[in-house]
C-alpha cells in the first residue's frame, strides 16, 4: 500500500483557493498511484479557531464534490481538514472520502485548553480497513496524548495518520512522540504538518512518516509545500 502526506500553505479562511491548492498535490499522488492521502489539519479553511464558526460546514458539502470525483476515478482514500457542525457547536473535522463509498467524518476527541472556547470535541474514533491495512486517524493534540494511539492500538491499527498544525515547538515534541508510538505498537506514522500562519503562530511543516520500528523514513522541509509517499511493504520513498 502507498500512503502519502501533502503539505500545504492554507489560504487563510478561503475554501476556493485552498480546494485548487488541494488538487494540485493530488495530481502528483495520482501520478505516484497513492492509496491514501492525508492533508494537515483544518487544511481547507487554515488553522483559524476565531473564523470557525463562519467556515463551518459538513461533509456533503458540494463544494467538496471533486475529491469524491478524484477518490472515485483513482482508487483513492483521501483525508482533508475542515471545521464541522454539529447541534452543540463547531468540530474540527477530517473528511474522508473513500473510493465508491459514502462520504466520512472524523472528529478530534481531545483538545487543547485554547481550543475550548471555539469547538466541541468529538465523540467517537474511526478505524479504516484499506488494502487490509488498518488506518487510524488522529487529529493534531491528540496524537501527542499516549491514551490516544493506545486506543487505537486495541482497535488494530498498524497505521497512524496524524493530521495537524504544529509550531516549532510542538513539532519538537513531536519528532520524539511519534518514534516511541510507532516502535511500542508496530505502527507506522504518517504525520502530515501544513506551513506558514495559523491563528496566532506559525506552523513549520517537517511533515515526516516513521516506519513501526520508529525509523524515520522520509521529511519534507519547514518552508515548501510538498508531497511524500511511502511504499508501505518496501518502506521505499519518493518526494
């Protein structure tokens, strides 16, 4: 199986422009004939807790009707990020599309305290069956708790997609997190970071994936949008 991570500069509040920017990566993972593809959290919209109640939709959005279009023609999973509503208030949100099958949405469980004043925290974990493969999102924040990729450990997880929006120092943490998750449970990491502003810090992309013994395998840079894809059988990389 082929995973790949994009890493994006988000068009701050600007769903149009970041859609475009979207489907440019996804050609290249069409031409690298990825399996999955994960974008950065809130990666359609920016990491703006102030603007998330106006960008706020759902999954069936039409404006997201291309990716369905993209995953369908390519045998394609793809994962990108965008505030959700709910009748109690705003998610940040992972939407999934899966190849001919009705759309997803995974929403971040745990968050963090300055986060609480603009989202509610989802409720329920989802775990993907792709290629035989078990796939467990995670969402910034938590995929730094260990209570989360234990959880999804116990579910049968061998892959963990960790969509975030991290600044220097978080991504520090990061670096040394993601390595001990990935050898205590036999689990490759993929972590897909976006770049550039994010509410009030700066995000500096480094996006990585680590293989199950916590080797880290490839990295983009902290200044270019860029595409990594990982052959998970023969750990081999391409940029």
């Amino acid at each position: 199986m082929k995973i790949g991570l994009a890493q994006v500069r988000p068009f701050k509040g600007d769903l149009k422009k970041n859609i475009v920017a979207h489907k440019r990566l996804l050609d290249v993972a069409i031409l690298k004939e990825a399996d999955v593809v994960v974008f950065p959290e809130l990666s359609l919209t920016g990491y703006e807790p102030k603007l998330c109640k106006e960008l706020a939709s759902h999954q069936d959005d039409e404006r997201l009707d291309d990716f369905q279009t993209i995953c369908d023609a390519h045998c394609m999973t793809i994962c990108v990020g965008m505030p959700t509503k709910s009748s109690s208030g705003v998610r940040i949100s992972m939407i999934i599309f899966q190849p001919d099958l009705p759309r997803l949405t995974y929403s971040k469980q745990h968050l963090h305290v300055d986060e609480l004043p603009y989202f509610i925290p989802g409720e329920e974990q989802i775990i993907l069956t792709i290629r035989n493969k078990k796939v467990a999102p995670a969402i910034c924040y938590e995929s730094l708790l260990p209570e989360h990729s234990a959880r999804v450990h116990k579910s049968g997880a061998q892959i963990y997609l960790a969509s975030v929006a991290k600044s220097t120092n978080v991504i520090n943490k990061a670096f040394k997190h993601y390595p001990e998750i990935a050898r205590q449970y036999s689990m490759m990491v993929v972590m897909s970071n976006c770049i550039g502003p994010c509410d009030d810090f700066k995000s500096v992309g480094s996006s990585s994936i680590w293989n199950k013994e916590g080797i880290l395998l490839g990295q983009l840079n902290d200044a270019n949008e860029g595409f990594l894809l990982v052959d998970m059988d023969t750990e081999e990389i391409s940029k």
